[in-house]
C-alpha cells in the first residue's frame, strides 16, 4: 500500500495520458507509485534484421519525411512509427495491440499505445515531442503492466518515441526500480538499431 504520497493526490484518478501532463518530477511521481528510478546506459537485447526488411521499412520511412508534413501526432504515428511496428511484427512473427484498454487501480488505467500481448513490451508515442514527459508516462504504463501482467518475466521493456526519436526503459519488477537509458536513437538514420533492439527484446523472450 502506497504511504504518504508527495504529489500524487488519493482521492484523484490518474490515467496514463495524465502522467505525461504532470509538472513534477519522475522521481517524485515514481516514489509515490512505489518504485524507485535510475538513468544508465542500458545493454540492450539485439536481434537480426534481414537487409530486405530494413530496405523496405526504411523507404516507407524516407516516404513520409520527404512528402509528408509531420507536424501532427496522426502524421507521425501513420508514417513513421506503424512502419517500423508493422516491421517488427512482420520479422518475430508476432501480434501488436494498438490502444489497448487496461485498468489496475485509480491511478494506473488508460490505453497502452503499442502493447505485444504477452511479450511484456510496450512502445508509447511522446505526445508533442517532449520524449521526458513521455517517458514519465511509459514508467506509469510499465508499473501498470508489472500488476497487470501474469508474465513472470523478471524485466519489462519499453520504448517512447516521437517518431523521430526513440528512447528506452525498462522495470526491474524484483527490485522496482524504472531504469532510463541513456541513449537515443535516430530514425531513419539508426532504424537497423532501433529494429535490432525491438526485434531482439521480442526475440529474448522466446529462448
């Protein structure tokens, strides 16, 4: 049971999408739910991407940047981030589920943008670009998933990105404790590492 919250109020409903507008530090937020918070430089799981997979994703990709005016949510989701979802699919052979309705508690419920059911990933879209409050949002929708999910896995994975720009995280559930990486990565000009890492998250789970 949570004690004493510093920012959180009890008696308020607190949806996913809220996470992103609250003002207050991740740590704060994050004590208040429980968990502690980390920033290092991940190791990250790496999988193979045939080059073909990488060719055609990357001209979907180069499409939309070229001729595509990418200034809306809508615009970014459909020309830059489906590709590379509909990618990965495609390459592990597994299913996504986009919007994905869950409910833990009053303050853990929303819809999770790209959930792979069962395969303890999620992957968010940074609204407005800003990939520090998204990232507040993703660490919310992990603590969700850890109480959600009847997975034992011991590391929950997950992605925020603007389309543009793709950051990762994950949730140690034995120690709970949200880790930020350090890294950044670019699409289109590091999509075979941004692939790698997403393919090779799924792939992990299966060995």
């Amino acid at each position: 049971m949570i004690q004493s919250p510093k920012v959180l109020k009890p008696t308020e409903t607190y949806t996913f999408s809220r996470y992103f507008e609250l003002p207050y530090d991740i740590e704060d937020v994050l004590n208040d739910l429980g968990c502690q918070f980390d920033r290092r430089r991940l190791t990250l799981p790496q999988g193979n991407v045939t080059d073909e997979a990488v060719q055609a994703v990357k001209a979907q990709i180069e499409d939309g940047v070229q001729y595509v005016g990418l200034r809306s949510e809508q615009a970014r989701r459909e020309f830059l981030i489906a590709p590379l979802i509909r990618t990965v699919c495609r390459v592990t052979d597994r299913r996504v589920r986009v919007e994905y309705p869950v409910t833990v508690s009053d303050w853990l419920k929303g819809t999770l943008d790209y959930y792979f059911s069962g395969e303890n990933l999620l992957v968010i879209e940074a609204k407005r670009d800003n990939l520090d409050n998204g990232f507040t949002q993703l660490a919310a929708e992990l603590i969700a998933l850890d109480q959600w999910s009847d997975s034992s896995s011991p590391i929950l994975y997950g992605a925020v990105t603007t389309g543009r720009d793709w950051q990762f995280g994950l949730f140690e559930r034995q120690a709970r404790r949200i880790v930020q990486d350090l890294d950044l990565y670019r699409v289109p000009e590091e999509l075979v590492a941004t692939l790698s890492v997403l393919v090779g998250i799924l792939d992990q789970q299966t060995d």
